[in-house]
C-alpha cells in the first residue's frame, strides 16, 4: 500500500490524484480503463457488493458456527476479521459505505435462503 501510494501505480480509484498516470490505465483489459459503463472508463457500480467484506463476513459467520456452542468467547472473536476488513477497505478507498452494506445484505439473504431450505419450507 505504501508503495503503490507513493509511487501512484495503481492507487484506488476513489483516491486518484487529478493528473496522475495510472500504470493499470495503459494496459488494455486492466483497470478502470476496461469499463465500459460510462464514457470516461469509469464503471462505478463494478465494486457492488464487496466481496472483500462479503468473503470476510462469511469466515466470520463459519468460524462463528462452528464455535458458539463449546467456546462462546472465542466465537466472538472472529468477528474482528470482518470488521479489520470493513477498515481497510473504506480508508483504502477501495469501496463506498454501500458496497459494504450490499455485501452484507447479501449474505443475510443467503444465510436466509439456507435456513428456509435446510427446513423444509421451500420445495422446488
């Protein structure tokens, strides 16, 4: 992270400094450039959800699980995994507030989803 900011080769996109060149801009098929959903390159709905916060919550969720009934303490703790990734992604500016929220939106979906299956309710 140090290195890429204070080189300016691949920085985040919300923290682009005006009038830098990005490294990953050049490269066809690489970065920003590769978007096609607006005219300038931007495409700014390509990080929704965070799947960086999405992953994390996940291992925190199994972790969790699989603890909470012989160490309930323990179990807590791995909860730290997700919330470390929720701050570097903001600070990183790799991702909005809501990206962060549409992930974990999601997850409660599919956690949903399993439990209505996992009891029977849904027979498709």
């Amino acid at each position: 992270m140090v290195g890429s900011t204070w080189s300016g080769s691949s920085w985040p996109h919300h923290l682009v400094v005006r009038k830098t060149i990005s490294r990953l801009a050049k490269v066809p098929g690489r970065g920003l450039a590769s978007a096609p959903a607006r005219g300038d390159g931007a495409n700014l709905y390509s990080a929704m959800p965070s799947m960086h916060v999405g992953w994390s919550l996940w291992c925190a969720y199994a972790v969790w699980c699989a603890l909470r009934a012989s160490h309930p303490r323990s179990a807590l703790l791995s909860w730290i995994f997700p919330l470390g990734m929720v701050t570097v992604v903001l600070i990183t500016g790799n991702h909005y507030v809501l990206d962060i929220a549409g992930s974990t939106v999601l997850l409660g979906v599919s956690i949903a989803v399993r439990r209505i299956v996992a009891l029977g309710l849904f027979r498709g």
